[in-house]
C-alpha cells in the first residue's frame, strides 16, 4: 500500500475514495484516510504546528494501516540561488542538526537511514525536470536565521521542518520512503531576501499547491 504524508494539497487531488480512519498507536492517536491501496495522512492534522507534530504517532498509524512504501509531501525554501520558488526537488539525502524523534528510546538500535533509491528514480520518471537536493530540517517554529542558512547551504539545498524526521521514522519501520519538495520560497538571506512572513509562505505553498496536486495524482497511478 502507498502511503502519502503531506498538506493540503493532497486533499485537493483526485483521489480513490478514502475513508476517514483514526488509528491508535503507542504513541498516540493519527487520522489517516485510507482506501485500498492508498492511505493519505495531513501532516499538520489537529491544527498541530510544525514543532509540535506528532511524527511517532502518524508514521506508527501508516505502518497499521498496512503502508509498505511512502512519498512525502513537503514546503521547502531554497537555500540557493538554483533552487528558486517553483522548482520542484527530489530529496537525495537529508540532514538534521537538532534531535530526531525514535521508536527505540528504551533499546540499542542503530540504522543507516536513506531515501530509497526506486521511490526517487520513479518521481524522476515522473517531473524530469525536479532537481536533487539535500534536505536540511531546522527546529522551528521560527524560521532560520541568515547565519544559519549561510551555514548549513555549504552541505544542504533546501530546508523544511519535518522531512528529516518523517524520512528516519519510515527507515526505523522499514518503510521505503522519498521526499518530493516544493521550493515555495528563497531561504533567510538568499540573493538577497529577506526572511519570509507566514502570510507570505502561506500564500506561495497555495500558488504552487496547484501543479503538486496534478502531480499527486500522477504519483497515486504510478506507485499505488
């Protein structure tokens, strides 16, 4: 089954009819809408902001709900000039420098965590013109400072607020999971910006929601 984290674009595609199914797990209760072969979760259910998602508990109620591969959904800002608003960015890595959320708080487990090299070669199949990137989680709920962006671009590409730990819970489950991004803004300080308002981010993830929704269908026909 395809599981698919992601806004509210994802609401807006055409779908398979869903149904609504609240899942409880170990780490709390996930709304997930779920059909045959596809279940959808919103990221930001409950009105949850970005710090405060409760990644355990949504990717626990995917893998319940029987999600044995995963496309992430993500906003991103471009933390260079060639990762402009309106590219679109498959993720080839990511990188974290504040804690990640685990399943193994109470046990010695290590992984090597990835994105999945078929999920990324089949989104490539689909939009041949997304670029690679590594993805670069910042804490939130604030936005990066232009010292930090300045920093973490050395190695990084793009930055959102929860990819990294969406990406390390699906490897702990044994999920094979990508990253699919939408550069909706130039990061703090980049050529020059400024950083951006929520008003602002808000309205771009709504200019640009439009072309990820067709391609969410898209994705739905290829993976599902």
């Amino acid at each position: 089954m395809l599981g698919i984290i992601g806004g509210t674009a994802i609401l807006k595609a055409d779908l398979p009819k869903l149904a609504a199914k609240r899942i409880a797990t170990p780490f709390g209760t996930a709304e997930v809408l779920a059909g045959e072969n596809l279940a959808v979760l919103k990221r930001h259910q409950f009105n949850t902001p970005p710090a405060q998602v409760n990644h355990r508990a949504n990717l626990a109620a995917l893998k319940l709900a029987g999600v044995d591969r995963l496309i992430l959904i993500c906003s991103v800002g471009g933390m260079k000039k060639e990762y402009a608003p309106g590219t679109f960015v498959i993720a080839s890595d990511f990188f974290s420098a504040w804690d990640i959320p685990t399943f193994h708080e109470h046990d010695i487990y290590h992984i090597s965590p990835s994105v999945d090299d078929d999920l990324k070669n089949g989104l490539r199949e689909l939009i041949p013109d997304a670029k690679d990137g590594v993805y670069f989680q910042s804490r939130g709920p604030r936005f990066e400072t232009k010292a930090e962006i300045a920093h973490f671009a050395t190695t990084c590409d793009v930055v959102g607020m929860t990819g990294a730990s969406e990406l390390t819970l699906a490897n702990e489950l044994k999920i094979p999971a990508a990253a699919l991004c939408s550069v909706d803004n130039f990061a703090n300080g980049v050529g020059g910006a400024d950083a951006v308002t929520y008003e602002q981010l808000i309205a771009a993830v709504e200019k640009n929601s439009r072309r990820m929704t067709g391609l969410i269908g898209k994705i739905v026909d290829k993976f599902a």
